[in-house]
C-alpha cells in the first residue's frame, strides 16, 4: 500500500528468535521455545527472497534489509559486550 501512494525506499527488519523473548522463557522454565524460533526462522528465510521479487516486479523499489535477529542473538549471547 505504500508502494501505491508513491513510496520507494523501504528499511525492512528481519525477526529476532520469538522463542527468546523473555516473557516465553519464563513460560518455558527459562528455555528458549524453539517451535517460536522455528517460526522466526522460516520467516526470515522467505524475507529476503520476497524482497528481491518485489524489486523485480516493483519499478524503483528498493530497501534496506536490516538483520535484527543476528543482532538481538549477538546481544544475547554477549550482554557484557553491550
């Protein structure tokens, strides 16, 4: 809908692991859900190549793809870092 409303630019955000969330870890006697992270995973695989259709099929589309979970999973594993 953007797209039709003459938007070009897009800064697209991948999915973090859904299953880390602390709320779920907490469901999850501290453990990650991996059926959610699953989820996150297939998404994420499918992103990506959705994209780069929509920039085929879209004239002037373009974006900027933002790989949120590597950085959230970084973060994760290496809190003191940050």
């Amino acid at each position: 809908r953007a797209y039709d409303f003459g938007a070009r630019k897009f800064v697209v955000f991948n999915l973090p692991q859904a299953g880390c969330a602390p709320f779920f870890k907490r469901q999850n006697n501290g453990s990650c859900v991996d059926l959610l992270n699953e989820g996150s995973t297939l998404f994420n695989n499918a992103l990506r190549p959705a994209l780069e259709n929509l920039s085929e099929d879209l004239p002037g589309f373009s974006f900027v793809y933002i790989n949120t979970s590597g950085i959230i999973n970084e973060i994760i594993n290496d809190p003191t870092t940050y």
